[in-house]
C-alpha cells in the first residue's frame, strides 16, 4: 500500500505540489486570522475591596468590617467565589466572577452593595475598590541604565545587564 503510494505521488507531481501549496495557503490564512494574545489573563475577574479601620485589632476588623461587606456582597449576579482576609486594621474582600464577565459591570454589582454595607459598618469607615488589575499586570520591568555612568539607576539592583 505504502508503495503504491510512493508511485502515484511520483507519476503525479504536480497534483501533490498543487495541494501542498493549497495546505500552505490555507494555513497561511488561517494562522494570520488567529487571535493571539502573547500573555493571556488566566485568572478570574476580580473586584478587589479594601477598607481602612483605624485602631482595631484584626478580630474586631473581622467582625465589624469584613463580615458586613462579606454579607452584602453575598448574592451578586456571576458572583463564584469570594476571598476575604482581615488584619490589623485592614479588611480585604476579593470577590471573584465568572469567566467572560464584564468587570466594569461587576465592579458596578459591587459598588451598588457597599452602598448598602455602608450603613453597618462602624461611623467613618469607607470601603473603595482597588483599580482594575489582574495577576498578569504586571509582567516585565525594564531599567535602563547608561554605559558611561550619567544616568542613576532609581532602585539599585532592580536592572540587570543583558546577556
């Protein structure tokens, strides 16, 4: 079978050139049509809130701040996972969403619920969503630094020579 194969393919070049350089163009066209994303975002959206309690130990942060926010926030449309974690004065509640949601559209699901939350939380306490960001946000950090010396490195040992 493998020979007869062989034979045909030889007796008949230019039907196999013909459809080599047909698969080179579909390819072709098909690779240039890809959406390619050289990092692509692997993590969930993700609406970070953070708030600021003055003067209270974390199991006070934890029952004044972070479980009213906690509470709110619980029911949110796409809502799939929600991480919290309370410190010295510090609450920080991540609330994660589906894959393709709109993160715009959630942080607006999550500003609506701190409206509500505001009013159990302890009187001057303020909880702001941190700006949009993902893990991937920050990737590479480049310095630049000058052979002859004029120009300062801002962070030393932050840039590395080049190989």
């Amino acid at each position: 079978m493998l020979n007869f194969l062989i034979r045909w393919s030889l007796r008949n070049r230019t039907i196999i050139l013909c459809l080599a350089f047909l698969i080179l163009a579909l390819g072709l066209k098909t690779g240039s049509e890809l959406p390619v994303e050289v990092l692509p975002d692997l993590t969930k959206p993700t609406v970070t809130v953070l708030t600021e309690v003055p003067g209270l130990a974390p199991e006070e942060v934890e029952a004044l701040v972070t479980q009213p926010i906690e509470y709110a926030l619980m029911g949110v449309n796409g809502l799939t996972r929600m991480r919290s974690t309370s410190d010295i004065a510090l609450s920080l509640v991540f609330v994660e969403f589906e894959w393709g949601t709109d993160i715009y559209q959630a942080r607006q699901f999550v500003q609506e619920r701190l409206q509500v939350a505001r009013e159990s939380l302890p009187e001057g306490t303020q909880p702001y969503m941190t700006p949009v960001a993902s893990l991937m946000g920050e990737v590479l950090l480049i310095g630049v630094k000058s052979v002859d010396g004029k120009t300062a490195n801002p962070t030393p040992g932050a840039c590395r020579p080049m190989a």
